[in-house]
C-alpha cells in the first residue's frame, strides 16, 4: 500500500469522525472547566493557569469548529462525501449543543476582566451562531421527525448562550460602574436659596440659614480582639453584608465616613483569624461577581431562566428517548445520548454547586432574619457548614479554601548564590551565544531567562497566623490615629516613616530614617529587602522574637512583588529593573571575587552575608563610584550595620513594623483592577491587605465627611 493510499484513507477517515470528535470534545471541555475552573481562584501554580487557560480558548474555538462542520455538511448533503454519514435532521439536533456549550459553565465565564470587556464580540458570535443554527433546522425541514427535542434544545441552549453574553455585559467595567453609582444629588437649590437670602437683605430682615447639623465622624475605639468568635455561617453572612456594601470599591466609588465607621467597628471588636476569614469570604463574592454568572444567577430571573433552561434539556431528552430512531446511526445515536446525558449531568452539577455556594447560604442568612423565613434554623445549611468549615473534622479544603493561602517568595542574595551549570547560563545570555541568526530569532521569542530564574530562586510559603496577627495588629494600630480625611491620606501615604517614628519600641531610629525618607520607594524595598536577609543571616537565633520570621517572609514577598509581579507594582516601581539589575550585576561580582573566586562552590547564604558586612563602609558608595550605578548592595549592608546596632528584640520589632507599612503602600496604590486580577490567579497577600485595609477605614475612598439634608432660609 503505497504513501498516497494511505493517506487518503486517514483523510477519509478523519472527514467521517471530525464531527463527531468535535462534538464530544466540546462535551469534555465544559464539564472539565465547570468542575476545575474554581481552583484557580484556590491554587497559584502556573500549569494550573495555561491548563483553564487552555480549556477556556479551546471550548470556544471547538464548538465554532463544530459547527463549521454542520453548515457544510448540511450543504453538501452529510458530514462528508461519504454516504454513510448521519441524515441533516440528526445534525440540526446536534447544532443547539453546540449553542448550550458557547453558552459556557456557570463556573467561569470570563478568564481575565479583559474578556468582559469584549462582551460586544460575544454578542456578535452569538447572533451569528444563532442564524447558523435557525438555517440548519431550516435545511433539515420539512421530514425532520427530530423536530421537538430540536427546538426544544435550540429554547435551552439560546438562553444560556444569550446568559452568558449578559453576565459579560454586566460584568464589564462601565457597566458595573453605571449599575453602582447612586443617583445624581444636586444637593439643595443653591440659586433659590441665595434670591431668599437677597430678597430678605433687601426688605431688612436678616436671613438665617437653617441646616440640619453635619453629622460627626470619627473613628471608634479600636477594641482589644476576642470579643468575637465567628462560626462560618456568621462569616460568610457579615462577607455578603460588606460586600453588598463596598463592592463599588472594585470600580473607584467613594464611600461615606458612615460605611467606613460602620465597617471598622465590627473589624475592630473580631480576632485577627476571623477578620481574615471574613476579608477571604468577601474577596469570593467578588470573584464571583466578576468571572462567573453569578450576577444573573442568584436573583429571581436568574432563577426563572434556569428552571426553563434545565426543563427544555430534560423534556429534549425524554422526547429523544421514546422516537423511533429507525435509519440513524447506531454510533450516532450513542453520542447523542451522551451529549443529552451530559448536558443534564452538567446542569445538576451546576445546581448542587449553587445550592452549596456560599452567596446560598448568605441569601438564607438574610431571609432568616424575616419572622416567617421558611429557612430559620435550616437543617440543610448546618450540613452544608460541616465541609466549609476548616475547624471542621469534615472539612474539605477544596471547598473550605478560598485563596491560595501562600505567600510566593523571592530572594536577591539567594537567586545570585544559586548558579545554574555554565551551557544553561549560555543558553539564557543572548550576549554568550554565538548561533545561527535564526535559532536566535526563535530563541529570542521565549523568555528563558524569566522561566529559568523562577525555576531556581522563586519558594512559596504557607501562609500563617503568626503573620496575620502581625498585619491585623498594625493595621488597627494605625487605623487607631486616622481620625479624619487628612490623617487618612496620610496613613495612606507613609511608606516606613511613620512606622520608624510611631515604634512600639519606643526607641529613637534617627540613623534609619535617611534610608526611609528621600529616597524612591522602589530603593527603600531594595534596601530593606537586602538589609533585612544580612540580619536574618547573622542572627540565627530565632527562639527568642517572633518578629524574626514574618520580616523575613514579608520582605521576600514584597520582592517577589517589585520582580516578578510588576503590574501589582507599576504605581510604585520607579526604575525598579534598571535598579535592580546594577544590584545583581554588584552582587555577581562581588561573589565571583570573594566566593566563587576562591573555589567555594557550595557557600550558604550565611557566609555569603557575613562576607558583604565585612566590607568596611564608612562612606556612602555615590561619592566612591559615582551615581552611574543604580546599584543598592553596600547602601544596603550600611543599613544592616545600622540595624545591628540596635538591641536585637527591638531590631526585629522595628523592621517587622516597616514591612508591613511598606505592603500596606504598595497595597493601597495598587489599583482595583490588578486586585480584582489576582483573584483569578489563586490570590495574593497584598489583595487581602487592600481590602483589610479598607475595612479599618484607612483608605482615600471615604470622601463624603456628612450631608446636610434640609437647608432652608428662615
């Protein structure tokens, strides 16, 4: 059998089971993306990602795919030129399918927030889809004896497809943004007031303008946390409250002193664990609201539109399933009733995941509180809690995580002293590489350097209590002196100063300001980053301060941040990569000289540090070498020396306080969109901070200090 035979039969081959294939494997990719989409929002790792990524492009494009394939089938008379495909009536059955899967899992709509952005696009793809569906039902007329399941499957799939395109629309930024703003307030009649207020100067009677009295913000008192102990149902019905509340906050809305005074008295009477399981809750509804049909499922026309949706799936079925299939396919029919059995698979799996969602259990939450609620002391939300719960024997991570709980990890000194074999260094620089232009050109479009370097120098660390306490504890002490709208922009604008000057140590840290004040914040991160693994490496001793290890964590995550997540950090950022480039190339060669130089392959981060602060330092490296250089390496070993000086439990205290004032910066100028972003990518730290933050009332979205109501001349 020759090359050519053998080919054509492959082609042949293909052109009879294309569809088929098509169709099945538009099949398996919804009910994968309906049951792994939600761990993105639980799992970080980047295979986790390209993998829903994938998915999530492939559904679209199988099932545009597919139903190319029927339109020319229908045209040329079968699925091929073959005799022995399936009559037109079996495909223009299998085309609403096709409109069921576009319509997409409630699980994930939209990928990233730029998709809901292109909800027009979708609009025309379905409009599209539409009309290639109405004509192949149309070619399969007027001996169609599929009629009934057809339309009836054709009612079902044009409602999801035309839900998923509005939660699109709904979800799109200008659109939630519109849906969010309150209704226009010109305020009191200022011109009718002043021609009172002239006409009474006029007659000699002496105007008086009478206002109900502005109303009195004022932060209250933070209290001492363990006054509550929050069971989950709690958290999940006080997230749903804050949410309901502030998730104008995902689109740039202000906010009253009333909400912010509101919100801070609850966050300030809770434990450091519970105000974090709330934040956590909250930031799920969020998700919610933006990547999944959430906003068209849980209200009443969301109700209705997938009680019919499901109905027409199932009365499709049992109208398929008494036909007379007399002339089909055996393997035809078989995969037509896999596809009926899986679209209604997948429907009850949606329905058991919204019955098990906790915006369910926040919606009987807030209809208990009515005395005739059908749902007060539910015996279903009880069970429900017993997996969602983490204090819980039965919990299941799977549903009781809502973030991915770890905090990525980044190290300037470590990923130096971590080398790479020299052919993979040659294979990463450009500059070594002496290859043909081509393979350069190819080699060039992939960014080997960056995937490499986070192979050897990126670690992840779990997320602990011990951290949280740490932010909850200096989160409220700084909400403790925002008192008004300056004090506010204040807080929100210090990044290191105000923590150095408001110690708990009560010790004078005059010698670290200048490393604080003056300087970028891009430098200051760099600095204290560097500074803070020299004292971590020359102090050992960690059984005495529990300060030692949330620096250290803190301080590898914020570099993680400024390197591998520059979009969190673009506000702040300045010449972070020119800045930190000078740093690594200073670094290599000290290393080289002092370490690499003297044939020590294997030397530990702690020798490494010991050699950088023996270099005597006595004066600034700008005047020795000039400012050419960006680089931070030996401003930062005299900020080490500075910090050593200091009495080791206050050292620890002190960086720890700057730490977190410096997330805290970076957190608040970090913009809503890349927040709402990071919620699709497993979440981060710095997100829970923002959102935390808020909810203390330190943020410069509460703008509206009180109202007057009436205002009158009298």
């Amino acid at each position: 059998m020759g090359t050519a035979e053998i080919l054509a039969k492959v082609q042949n081959l293909w052109m009879t089971i294309n569809l088929r294939v098509a169709i099945l494997a538009s099949l398996f990719l919804q009910v994968f993306l309906i049951f792994f989409a939600p761990i993105r929002k639980r799992r970080s790792a980047w295979w986790i990602t390209t993998l829903l990524w994938s998915a999530y492009l492939l559904a679209d494009a199988v099932a545009f795919y597919a139903f190319g394939l029927i339109s020319k089938a229908q045209i040329n008379g079968g699925t091929s030129d073959s005799e022995a495909d399936a009559h037109g009536e079996l495909l223009a059955f299998w085309a609403p399918f096709l409109l069921l899967h576009l319509g997409g899992p409630y699980t994930i709509t939209a990928f990233s927030l730029a998709d809901n952005e292109l909800w027009a696009r979708h609009l025309l793809n379905l409009l599209f889809h539409l009309v290639t569906a109405c004509y192949v039902f149309y070619q399969s007329l007027p001996n169609n004896k599929l009629i009934v399941p057809a339309i009836l499957m054709f009612i079902g799939g044009s409602i999801k497809y035309m839900a998923r395109t509005r939660a699109l629309y709904l979800n799109s930024f200008g659109t939630l943004r519109d849906s969010l703003l309150p209704s226009a307030d010109a305020g009191p009649n200022y011109a009718k007031i002043m021609e009172e207020c002239i006409a009474r100067e006029d007659a000699n009677i002496q105007p008086l303008i009478a206002s109900l009295p502005m109303a009195r913000h004022h932060s209250p008192q933070v209290r001492a946390e363990g006054e509550k102990i929050l069971d989950e149902r709690t958290v999940i019905k006080e997230a749903f409250f804050y949410y309901e509340m502030f998730k104008g906050l995902l689109v740039d809305l202000i906010f009253s002193f009333d909400e912010r005074n509101n919100s801070m008295r609850f966050f300030s009477s809770v434990t450091a664990k519970d105000a974090f399981r709330v934040i956590e809750a909250e930031l799920n509804f969020f998700y919610d609201l933006l990547y999944t049909k959430a906003a068209i499922v849980h209200c009443p026309s969301g109700y209705i539109y997938r009680a019919i949706s499901v109905g027409c799936i199932v009365a499709a079925f049992a109208s398929f399933h008494v036909l007379n299939k007399h002339g089909f396919h055996d393997q035809d029919v078989q995969i037509t009733y896999a596809l009926l059995l899986g679209a209604i698979c997948v429907e009850v799996a949606i329905i058991v995941m919204l019955a098990c969602s906790d915006w369910t259990i926040a919606k009987i939450g807030t209809s208990e509180r009515h005395p005739r609620s059908l749902f007060r002391g539910s015996t279903f939300v009880e069970f429900l809690l017993k997996f969602k719960s983490e204090d819980s024997p039965l919990a299941l991570h799977i549903l009781s995580d809502r973030w991915s709980k770890s905090v990525s990890q980044y190290n300037l000194i470590d990923s130096r002293l971590r080398r790479w074999p020299k052919w993979i260094e040659k294979l990463i620089n450009a500059r070594l590489r002496k290859w043909p232009k081509v393979i350069e050109e190819l080699l060039g479009l992939i960014p080997l350097g960056e995937l490499l370097d986070d192979l050897k120098s990126r670690r992840v660390e779990r997320y602990s209590q011990k951290l949280g306490d740490l932010l909850i504890d200096e989160l409220k002490r700084k909400a403790s002196f925002a008192n008004d709208l300056q004090s506010i922009k204040e807080m929100c604008a210090a990044r290191g100063k105000w923590a150095l000057e408001h110690t708990k140590t009560g010790k004078g840290c005059e010698i670290l300001l200048p490393f604080i004040c003056n300087i970028d914040y891009d430098e200051s991160l760099l600095l204290w980053h560097i500074a803070t693994e020299l004292c971590y490496n020359s102090d050992t001793d960690e059984s005495t301060n529990q300060h030692r290890e949330s620096s250290k964590v803190l301080s590898d995550y914020m570099l993680y941040l400024m390197i591998k997540q520059p979009g969190v950090m673009s506000a702040v950022a300045g010449i972070v990569r020119i800045r930190f480039r000078d740093t690594c190339a200073e670094t290599d060669r000290f290393f080289g000289e002092k370490i690499f130089g003297e044939g020590k392959k294997n030397m530990t981060n702690e020798h490494a540090c010991q050699s950088l602060l023996s270099v005597p330092t006595p004066r600034k490296p700008a005047t020795v070498k000039g400012d050419k250089s960006k680089s931070a390496l030996f401003d930062a070993c005299i900020l080490a020396k500075a910090l050593l000086s200091i009495e080791r439990e206050n050292r620890w205290t002190i960086m720890s306080e700057v730490w977190v004032e410096l997330l805290v910066y970076a957190a608040i100028h970090c913009g809503p969109n890349m927040h709402a972003e990071l919620l699709s990518k497993g979440g981060e730290l710095v997100t829970l901070v923002w959102l935390l933050m808020f909810h203390l009332g330190l943020s410069r979205q509460f703008q509206i200090e009180g109202s007057t109501d009436h205002t009158s001349v009298t």
